[in-house]
C-alpha cells in the first residue's frame, strides 16, 4: 500500500498564498490592493490620490491637486513602466507575468 502513495513536494509559502486567494475568489481583489500599493510607491503621490480604481489593466486615479496631477501627466508612461515593475517583482501578485497596468488615467 506504500508504493500507491505518491511524494509531496512543499512550496514556498509565498506560492501557498497566491492558491489559497486564486481558489477563494479574491485575486482581482487582492491584485488591485498591490497595483494600489505599487502606485503610491512609483508615483509618491498617494497622500494627494483621493480615489483609486484598477480593472482589467486601466488604473484610474483621481488626484485632489491639479498640479501633482499636471506633474504626474508628463510621467505617465514613466508610472506604468514603474508600476508594473514593482509588481511584477512581487511575490504576492497573481499574474500571468504581462503587463498588469496597460492604461494609466489622471483625473
């Protein structure tokens, strides 16, 4: 009866996660909360963000000062690069390894 049981490989806790949140429902959830971390990270600009809104790769922002937004519009495709760079860097995130923020809005 021993020979019909087969060996289990362990995985790293990290990977144990990302099947608990993917089985449970939660991963669009959870992945907007780290785009929403990775944001105030790239742009320094999460104390002025007064909404934020991710879906299916367009982040949305509203921003409660015009001239952090007006700064942050010529950065834009400087933040996306960021942004995804820290996520993809984080052991967290449930991707697919492409690009999880395609469109960046500033309003």
């Amino acid at each position: 009866m021993a020979d019909n049981i087969a060996p289990k490989r362990a995985l790293p806790i990290s990977d144990v996660l990302k099947l608990m949140i993917a089985r449970g429902g939660a991963s669009a959830t959870h992945n907007a909360q780290r785009i929403y971390i990775a944001w105030n990270e790239a742009s320094g600009a999460g104390e002025s963000t007064i909404r934020r809104y991710y879906r299916d790769g367009r982040l949305i922002i509203t921003l409660n000062s015009s001239v952090v937004r007006s700064s942050l519009l010529f950065q834009k495709d400087t933040l996306i690069k960021k942004i995804n760079a820290i996520v993809s860097q984080d052991s967290l995130f449930i991707g697919d390894g492409a690009q999880a923020v395609k469109e960046l809005v500033l309003k």
